[in-house]
C-alpha cells in the first residue's frame, strides 16, 4: 500500500467506506493516533453481544475487534448468548456491579437500570454531528428521561419474508399492503397447505415486533404519551381479534416459537410467510439457491390506523459505570461506527443489520440486489417500545415480559376471551408501573 498521511486516510475512509475493507488496521492506528478518547494504560474490555445469524457479519466484526486491539493496545474479549439471554445477564451484571464493560443487546435493555449504565453523550454527539441526525426511534433507545445511556448501534428490520410462488397460488400478484388484504392471503395460504406462521413465544425479536405491529395498525396502545396504561380500549379488542383471525391460518407450534424457529421451519419448507430479517434469505443463498430464488420481502401492511406502525429490532450497546476503563469503553464503541469499519461490516452482515444515522456514505448492499432493499428502511420506519410514550425503565420492563405478547398468545389459544387477555394484560402492566 503507499504511503497515506492521517488526514487524508481518515477523510478518505469516511467519504468511501471502503478503506478499511482493504487496511483496516491501517484506518485503526490513523484513527486511535487522533481519536477524541485515549484508553487507560493497560486497559482490557470484555463485550457481551448477541449470538450472530449471519456468519459473516460476526467475522467481520471480529476483524474489526482485532483492529482496534492492534492499534489501540486494549484487549477486547467478545462472549455471545443468545437473544433472550442477554437483558438477564445484563441486568445481574449491572445489579452486582461485575461482568461485562460493555454489552450490545436489543430494544430497551439499557433502560432497565439507566443509572448503572455510563453517560455516553459525548460519543452520541461526536457521531450525530458526522453522520447525523440520528433515526427518532434510535435516539428514543439511546436517551432515557433526555439523557444518553447507551449508543443504537443498528437496526435489524423483521419484514415479512414469503415465498413468491406460493403468494401467486394464493391469488396475489403483489404482496398486500393492508391488513384486510394481509389475512387473505393467509387463509389463502393455508388452503393450499403453504401456510404461514408468526411467533407468539417468547421470541424477543420476532413475537415483540410483529406482535406490537398487530396491536398499533389497530390503533391500540399499552400506554399514552403520559404514560398512563391504556390497553383496556375497543382498538386492543380488535387487534385480539384479527390476530385470532391470523393465528387460525397458522403452522402448529407458533405459541413455542423461538426467535430461531421460523427461519428452521422456513428453511426446511415448512412455512411460507413468516416475519425475520435477512437471515433466511442470507442462509438460502449460500445453501438452498432455488428457494432465495423464490423468495422475497414486503414492508408490513398498514392497518386501520393509515400509516406505518413497524416495530424493528434495535441494537444498542452500552457501557457499566463499573468498568475501569471508561474511556476504553468509549473509544471503542466510538471506532465501531465509524463509517470506514460500519460500512465493510454492514455490507458483510447481507443487509442483516442497518444505519441509525441518517447520513453514512450509501451501502452497496441495499442496491446490489432488489430483495434487500425493504431492509434499509427498519430504521427510518420504526417506532420505538414505547409506541406514544417515550422509552423508559418501566417500558423496557414490559418488553422484557413479553406483557403483550402474551396477551395475544392467551386469546389465540383460548385460553382467553378477548376480555379476559386484556385485563390480564393491564394487571401485568400495573404491576410493573406500580414497581419500578
């Protein structure tokens, strides 16, 4: 490679995004020699993250790991869990005041205990003058009661994923935009023994996101703006029953789902339409080629309300107030977005992953091929756990006990009349209000 000062290194690599694709540890010492935060000496991190779906993206992170070890000196440890297991082991960590330094999960986690969690404002600022303005929902992640207590590193977008030849058997040529045309098709679907399926588990991204989706297209709400528990409304009740509707057309199972059944079931052309990332499409092109081909993906359909009401999974990551190297923390979740390393890692992640800033330099992978195009969207379109109210330790709570999917899973087994799943819905609610 020739010889490259800093300056123009650094400009370079944020103007394309590509430089670090070919030194990434080039970019890494350009970046530490001038970064706004210098780690400790003889600092060492330890980063609890979520389990990859997509291989590739959890290697390319890993380069990004070394990177930043060889030109910043701080050891960087990475343990990954699972979805579900990454609030509790966050919220034991931050209870006892030991574990991980950092940790990168989902949604609101950050929220549960916003004062163990180190103010991050300064990297918030230093990336949103960058690349901003941040996305409103990632700002709502980032912020509890306006202050920042973690960084939304990306969004995943959890669209519709279908089979094409299947929806055309159905009698659709173009995947319905409303709810109304949504239920059609699966009853369609299940006619034709090609059915669909939706968790309603306690799978934290799949059953969270869609199910909020079914419960604000009706214009329901857990809360208002105030905060004040506004489930028991004729919008929730009709929600209740269209999700029934829905369930009715479903492949067995979906009340035990985990986040990772649908895509075995999908994969294995057991299931036809289901809600995921691009993490189906990714593993079909590498290993089933003829079912990518004959897949393809939509934004959510609109409900009674008239607009979007989509609720994507949100990664944020924060740092303890424990740790002993602050700045470390700092430093190294401020490398991890810069857009020469996000760039290269978000193209490696096949659209799994994208921006929470509205201005990084445009992605290939968003225009290589059609079918990932819905997926650049999560961020821009999605509102935050909260829905009217903002994000907060007691929203977060909610989330994390699956309060409304809960509610829909206890009415499309019958285990409720919609009455009775509402009531428990707002005890479970109050609860919780009342707690924390």
């Amino acid at each position: 490679m020739s010889v490259l000062d800093r300056r123009s290194l650094l400009a370079g690599a944020a103007a394309t995004g590509l430089a670090a694709g070919s030194d990434l540890l080039g970019f890494a010492k350009a970046w530490a020699q001038s970064a706004e935060w210098k780690p400790e000496p003889g600092a060492s991190l330890s980063l609890l993250r979520w389990k990859r779906f997509v291989p590739a993206e959890d290697e390319a992170f890993m380069r990004l790991v070394d990177a930043f070890t060889k030109a910043t000196g701080v050891k960087v440890t990475v343990t990954n869990e699972s979805f579900d297991d990454i609030q509790p082991k966050a919220s034991v960590a931050a209870n006892t005041g030991q574990g991980p330094d950092m940790v990168w999960g989902l949604f609101s986690f950050p929220a549960l205990f916003p004062d163990k969690c180190l103010p991050l404002e300064d990297v918030a600022d230093s990336l949103g003058k960058k690349y901003g303005p941040w996305f409103p929902s990632a700002e709502a992640y980032g912020k509890v009661k306006g202050k920042w207590i973690a960084i939304p590193v990306a969004f995943n977008g959890g669209y519709p994923n279908y089979r094409i030849s299947a929806m055309k058997k159905a009698g659709f040529d173009k995947f319905p935009t409303d709810t109304a045309g949504f239920l059609e098709l699966c009853r369609g679907l299940k006619k034709n023994n090609t059915p669909a399926g939706f968790a309603l588990g306690h799978a934290t991204g799949d059953g969270n996101t869609w199910c909020h989706w079914a419960l604000w297209s009706h214009g329901g709400n857990l809360v208002d703006a105030n905060e004040k528990i506004v489930i028991n409304s004729p919008e929730t009740a009709k929600a209740l029953e269209y999700v029934k509707s829905l369930y009715e057309t479903f492949v067995p199972g979906t009340v035990s789902w985990n986040d990772s059944s649908n895509n075995k079931a999908f994969l294995a052309g057991d299931l036809y339409l289901t809600n995921n990332g691009i993490s189906i499409y990714a593993a079909a092109k590498k290993d089933n080629p003829k079912l990518a081909e004959d897949m393809d993906h939509a934004v959510w359909p609109i409900g009674p309300v008239g607009k979007p009401t989509e609720f994507q999974l949100a990664f944020p990551i924060l740092a303890f107030k424990y740790s002993k190297a602050p700045n470390a923390c700092k430093a190294f979740i401020a490398f991890m977005m810069e857009a020469a390393n996000y760039n290269p890692w978000l193209e490696a992640a096949q659209g799994y992953l994208c921006e929470p800033l509205s201005n990084y330099p445009k992605n290939p992978i968003w225009t290589s091929d059609p079918k990932n195009a819905v997926f650049a969207e999560a961020g821009r379109r999605s509102l935050a756990a909260g829905g009217l109210a903002p994000v907060s330790e007691r929203i977060a709570a909610v989330l994390a006990d699956f309060v409304i999917v809960d509610m829909f899973a206890s009415h499309c087994t019958g285990r409720e009349d919609v009455k009775g799943a509402i009531k428990n819905a707002e005890r479970a609610a109050t609860r919780i209000f009342r707690n924390t």
